[in-house]
C-alpha cells in the first residue's frame, strides 16, 4: 500500500509536511546542539588540547573564520588615550593616579564585582557596549591600505589609526585597544546562555564540594590514626587544623594570579586540582606522622583556589541583580562538603580503616579533575580577551592589536604583583574597619562550626551510643537546614531585596547561631530524645548560610576595585579560626560539659550580633570615611 510522505495525509495536501522540511528541521536542531557543545568545550583544557593536536583546525574562533571581523570592533576611544597619554584611563585622572598610594594602584582585580546601577556588558575591563567601538573604515577596510602599518605619519610624528590621535613622543602608545564583538559576543561570560551558566556553575560546585569535604572526612579515621601512630587525640586532630590551614593560606597566592590576564583561572584551578589528588598517595602511604601533616597541609593548600576565587568565577558570569543567587548556591555546596564528610567517611573508617575516607577523597577529586578537563571553560574575561588579542596577532601579523587586560597587565611590574599577592590582602583586613569587623564575624562562625564538630563525637557516641558510620548521620541536620534557607532567601532576594539592602538577611542569621548553641548545648541529654539536639543543629546551617551570603556580596559590592585580595583575605581570617579553635575542643567539653561548652559558644556569638546591624545603620559614614570602599553603596 502506498503512504504518502505526509504526516497529515487525511488533510489536504496544501498543509502536509514534506519529509525534507522534517529533516532539515531535525539536522538544524542537531547542528545548533553541536555548535553549543563546541562552543562549551573550546575553552576547556580539553579544548585546548584538540586545538593545539590539530594545529588550530579544530574547535575555531569567530575571527579565525572571518579575520576582518576585528576590524569592526576596535575600541577608537580607548586606542585614542593609549597613543595621548599612554593608558586607557581618562587623561585628567593622570596627576591623580600619580599621587595615589601604591597600594591603590589599578590591578587586574578591578571589574571583578560589578556596580549594581552600572549598565555593562560585562567585559570586566570597562567597556560599556559598542560606545567607543567604530569602524576602522568604510565597508571594514582600515584607514591604510596596508594592514601591517602600524599608523600613519604626520610631520614626523605617529598616529594612531584608529582613532586619528598623535602618538604623544613621550608617554603615547601606539596601541589599537580590541574588545568584544558587540553587546552579544557569545565568548562574552556575561552573555553566556542560562543554560551554559548554570552548567558551569555546576562544576564550580563541584570543585568546591570535592575539596571542602577532604577538611571533615578525615575526622571519621582520627581516632584509629592515634593507635597507627601512637600520638594523642590533639596530636591527630592537627591533620584537620593543618589542611584547613593550608586552604586559609593557598587563596592568598592563587586568588590574585587568577586576575591576571595572561594566566586566568582554569590553569589555577586545573593545575592546582592535579597535585590535590596526587598529593593524596602521600597522605594514604604516609610512613610517619610527620609525613601525614606535611601531605594534610599541602592537600589543603594546592585544593584552596575555588574556595576564594570561586565567587569571582560566577561574577564573571552572573549580573549584580543575578549574582546573589549563584553566591548562594555555591555557598550551599561549600557547607555539603564538611556536614557529608563525617557521614561519607565514617562507614568507611568503621568498616575499612582510616585510610578508606582519604581513598574516597582521592575517588571524588580524581573524577572532579576528569570532569573539569572536559567541561569548565575559562570565566575570567580579560584572560578571554587576552588569548583573543593574541590570536588576532597571529592571524594579521600586527604587534599592535592588543586588549585593555593585556595592556594592564603589562604594565605591572613584580613590585605590583608582590603587593597584589602578599601585603594587599592583609593591609585591607587590618587598616578597613569594615572589613575587619565582617571578616573576625565570619572567622569566629567558622571557628565555631569547627569547635562545635568535636562536641559530636561526645555527644552521639558518648551519651547516645552511636557508632562511628551512624555518628555522621548526626551531622545530617546541618545539612537540612541549608536546604531549608536556600528557598526563604531567594524570596527575599526577588521580592524585598534592592541593592543597597545586602546586610538584613544577616540580622536574622545573627540570632540563630546562639539559638543552635544553646539548644543543643542542654538538649543533649540521654533524658531528651537525640532527635531534638539534631533539630537544634540545624540552626547553624540556616545563620551560617545567612552571615555567609550577606557578608560576601556586602563586601563585594562595597570593594569592588579589591575584590580578590577582599576574598583572599576573608577566607584566610576564616581559616585561621577553623585550623585553631579544634585543638582545644576536647579539653573544653570535657573540662565545661557539652552544656556549658556550648553555652560558652553561644555567649560569644551573641556578642557579635551587633556587628550587621551597626554597619547598615553607619556603613556609610564609616565607607566615606574610607580611600578605598565604594562611597555610594
């Protein structure tokens, strides 16, 4: 029987669908499906490496395809400053810069926080749209016929072709300044589709989530690593406190590197990832103990660059309005890590030993790392502009395409790098009341949670009888509670929230943290139920996850033009209370009781409970009176 290639055949034919059109329909969703997974690979490691095996052939840039699409695109007004006054900054901000501290010069972390009321496009180096982009000539040709002529010469003196302007003989550049391909420029973070953002996300999640959970889960094997090693509870618990020192001190180094053009953030993060999870064999076959804290140390170190720098990853992505969200849900990964970490690895130690979490450790990150190769594309859009600039060289041949990053960052010197890395971040935390105050707040909630984990052990083992697996299923109620906020706040966030408004979240999850201390503290008692001091945990989670959001976008927003070295400096503080508060934990709740231990927590925590609210109601007196926080908050 014959069947008409229609899908309506029992209609007229004037409205059948040819099996063409339904193949090219097919073929075109296909082709768009393979065209996003190219463009989400291209900027890879894995990416990098097709390119590089195939001598550019695979995974190709817009301009390699077409090499006058730059030619549309050049920044005249920025090329223009370049060849007056020799840097892309206004002309009459010269004398001022001049006079500035060196500790306030411009340095590849300007742009990494947005201004809520700035218009942008997200380029990260200033550029505001097409303003300042222009036709080099007509129909795309430049001014010169000869496209490897740098610019024309006047009476002797350079010009800038581009822009038409004298290249001062003393202090100009002759640079043309490429950006973006327009508002839409695809490569452009900040114009990534929603899918791809949430995607990338994702695995910042991940590697979040797989280096948090390497501080708690060697908790679950402490207590056999002092009969392997014949050293006392203290002693062990040093390879808790030395790996979350070594994550406090990596992000002082490897936060500001990542702001710089020529490196970006997927070598940090890749690179850092692999000796990570290599550097866990020398924590499995330590042959000391001595070698154990070494390896617990340097783990936390090289694992360190997500858990500051991972907020700037989705900055480059998220708009203001936008960013809190994904602040939120990287912070919510952040607390999985260490809550899941005594679950995932105490069945394991009760089961297999102490080296069995650290081999699910190894497990987690290996397959982050694999993952990551494959699938993180570079955020950072100066080190995107940069390899653009670069490869916009190699195609014309012309030395003087260069990007704004590109030319910032040239202009650095070791001193500035120096200062960048070692001193900024400190000098910012001690000399900037605000950051000061916020950053001891958050460091004491972090030392908190990690002088309250100990009081586990005694609690659910010792007076409830648990064993080491069901003991980590105790910390499951911290991790309720993070669930619980996450829909509360995003309301907040859509409906009530404006942009000044960043600190209110944080009155409430001030009052929580005494509530979670004080409920478990006397509820945990053989005579009460062991549900109710599990309920009272989840408290925690809930102020946590409050003072954690508020602080971090408060001060992003309020330091913009520092927002690595803020980060650095938070999550070094942070860390500091988290690596010494355990080491007296036992002898406090032994000494105090589990009552008035954290009783004591509890009391100290309320003392700080004024801190949001003295700082939204004088924060900006107190930012006024500051050189270097963002007066108009």
């Amino acid at each position: 029987m014959f069947m008409s290639p229609c899908f309506l055949s029992h209609v007229s034919s004037s409205n059948c669908i040819p099996i063409p059109l339904i193949s090219w329909i097919f073929l075109s969703r296909y082709t768009r499906k393979v065209d996003k997974m190219k463009e989400l690979i291209r900027d890879t490691v894995f990416g990098h490496f097709l390119r590089l095996v195939s001598r550019g052939k695979l995974m190709i840039f817009e301009e390699e395809r077409d090499p006058s699409l730059w030619k549309r695109y050049v920044d005249t007004e920025k090329s223009g400053r370049m060849a007056h006054h020799g840097h892309t900054g206004e002309a009459e901000k010269e004398n001022e810069k001049e006079t500035k501290d060196t500790d306030d010069s411009e340095s590849p972390e300007r742009g990494i926080w947005q201004k809520e009321e700035e218009t942008t496009n997200g380029n990260g180096n200033g550029n505001t749209g097409r303003q300042g982009q222009a036709v080099l000539g007509q129909n795309g040709n430049t001014r010169n016929s000869s496209e490897t002529r740098l610019g024309s010469v006047d009476n002797g003196q350079q010009r800038n072709e581009v822009s038409g302007v004298l290249v001062d003989p003393e202090k100009g550049r002759d640079v043309n300044v490429v950006t973006w391909y327009g508002d839409h420029d695809t490569e452009n973070p900040i114009n990534w589709s929603t899918p791809k953002k949430f995607f990338v996300t994702g695995m910042i999640c991940l590697l979040t989530f797989s280096v948090y959970i390497g501080s708690a889960i060697y908790s679950a094997g402490t207590q056999e690593i002092t009969q392997v090693f014949g050293v006392s509870t203290v002693a062990a618990t040093l390879g808790l406190t030395l790996f979350v020192a070594g994550y406090g001190l990596g992000p002082m180094i490897w936060a500001p590197m990542s702001e710089i053009p020529q490196i970006g953030r997927n070598p940090i993060y890749i690179g850092t990832l692999v000796v990570f999870v290599f550097f866990q064999f020398g924590v499995i076959y330590a042959k000391n103990f001595g070698m154990l804290l070494a390896f617990r140390f340097l783990t936390g170190f090289f694992g360190s660059p997500v858990l500051a720098t991972g907020g700037a990853s989705l900055a480059d992505m998220y708009r203001p309005a936008k960013r809190a969200y994904a602040i939120a849900i990287w912070g919510l990964a952040a607390i999985c890590g260490p809550v899941l970490g005594p679950l995932v690895g105490g069945f394991a130690a009760q089961h297999k030993g102490w080296k069995w979490p650290i081999w699910e450790l190894l497990w987690l990150s290996g397959f982050a790392l694999i993952v990551l190769i494959i699938c993180l594309p570079e955020t950072s859009s100066a080190n995107i502009l940069y390899r653009r600039s670069r490869r916009l060289r190699k195609l014309t041949g012309r030395k003087d395409l260069k990007c704004e990053p590109e030319i910032v960052g040239e202009d650095m010197t070791a001193k500035d790098i120096a200062m960048m890395t070692l001193i900024r971040p400190f000098s910012l935390t001690f000399t900037e009341p605000i950051l000061f105050l916020l950053n001891l707040y958050i460091a004491l909630i972090y030392g908190l949670l990690y002088i309250w984990f100990e009081s586990f052990v005694i609690v659910f083992t010792g007076i409830y009888g648990f064993n080491l697996g069901l003991e980590g299923l105790s910390f499951v109620g911290i991790l309720v509670g993070g669930f619980v906020v996450i829909g509360p706040f995003f309301a907040y966030l859509y409906y009530i929230q404006e942009p000044q408004k960043r600190l209110p979240p944080a009155f409430v999850g001030a009052f929580c943290i005494p509530i979670c201390m004080f409920m478990f503290g006397w509820t945990a008692r053989q005579s009460v139920h062991w549900i109710v001091p599990i309920i009272g945990s989840s408290f925690f989670t809930i102020g946590a996850f409050l003072l954690f959001n508020s602080v971090l976008n408060y001060l992003g927003d309020a330091y913009p033009e520092y927002a690595a070295s803020v980060l650095a400096g938070n999550d070094f503080l942070r860390s500091s209370f988290g690596a010494g508060f355990p080491l007296f934990a036992g002898a406090m709740y032994k000494k105090l009781g589990v009552a008035w231990a954290s009783s004591l927590l509890g009391f100290l925590a309320i003392a700080f409970i004024p801190i949001p609210f003295v700082l939204y109601f004088y924060g900006e007196r107190i930012r006024k009176a500051s050189k270097r926080a963002r007066h108009d908050l």
